[in-house]
C-alpha cells in the first residue's frame, strides 16, 4: 500500500483534504499525485479491504488440518474482531459504495469470496443437497 494511503486507513472521507495536506504539512506529498480525486482513494482502500478480507477468509477456511467446526469459529472469531477494530474505516467505505458497487474488481471480490465459501460448505456438510449448501 503506498505510505501516504497507509496514513490516511480508517479516516473518514471528509477528513481527506481537498487537494494536498492540511497547512504546515505541505513539504510532503499528496495524496493526489496518486489518485486523482476522494472517490479513487475510497475504491484503492475498498479494493486491499477486499483483498485482505479474502485472504483472511482463504487461510482460515481451507485450513485442512482443522475441523470444519473449527474454522468455523476461527472465522466468526476473526470477523468480528475486524469489524470491531476497522469500524471507521467500513463507515467511510460505506458512504462510497455507489461509487465502485458494480466494479469489475467488486464482482471478482465476490466471485472469489463466494468460491472459498463454497468449497467450505461442500467440505463441512458432505451429505447436505446442494441448495442446503447454498443458502
């Protein structure tokens, strides 16, 4: 993640300044010589959310050395400890969201989250009919 962005995780939109940095900070660089506007730095912070969030989603669920019931629990446990500790962050996204809902990087975050689930279910309930599985 480029450092300036790093810096600016879990602030709110209107905490972005407008162009460059608040007064006195203006020797470094802005955020805007690598994006070109707020609604672009929403989506590249939606998009490494997405990456990290499958990533998590991946190592736990196809951890084959452990139970199904297990990861299981490792997930609830680790989800609810990402939300707690990235709530401002998932309130800033939110307000975005329209902007980068339909985005091809969105389906692919979707698809590829959708898949590990999948393949979790089939592993975890065997024997259930497919539309068990599913819903």
């Amino acid at each position: 993640m480029i450092p300036l962005l790093r810096f600016w995780r879990g602030k709110a939109p209107s905490a972005l300044p407008r162009r460059g940095w608040p007064k006195g900070r203006r020797q470094h660089r802005s955020l805007y010589q690598y994006f070109p506007n707020k609604a672009a730095i929403l989506f590249r912070l939606q998009s490494d959310e997405w990456r990290e969030t499958t990533g998590l989603l991946a190592t736990i669920l196809e951890n084959g050395q452990r139970s199904p019931l297990d990861r299981l629990r490792r997930l609830v446990h680790a989800f609810l400890r990402s939300e707690c500790e990235e709530a401002a962050m998932r309130a800033a996204l939110h307000d975005a969201v329209p902007l980068y809902r339909d985005a091809p990087e969105a389906q692919a975050a979707r698809a590829s989250g959708d898949r590990i689930v999948e393949l979790f279910m089939r592993e975890a309930l065997p024997s259930a009919p497919e539309s068990t599985r599913a819903t």
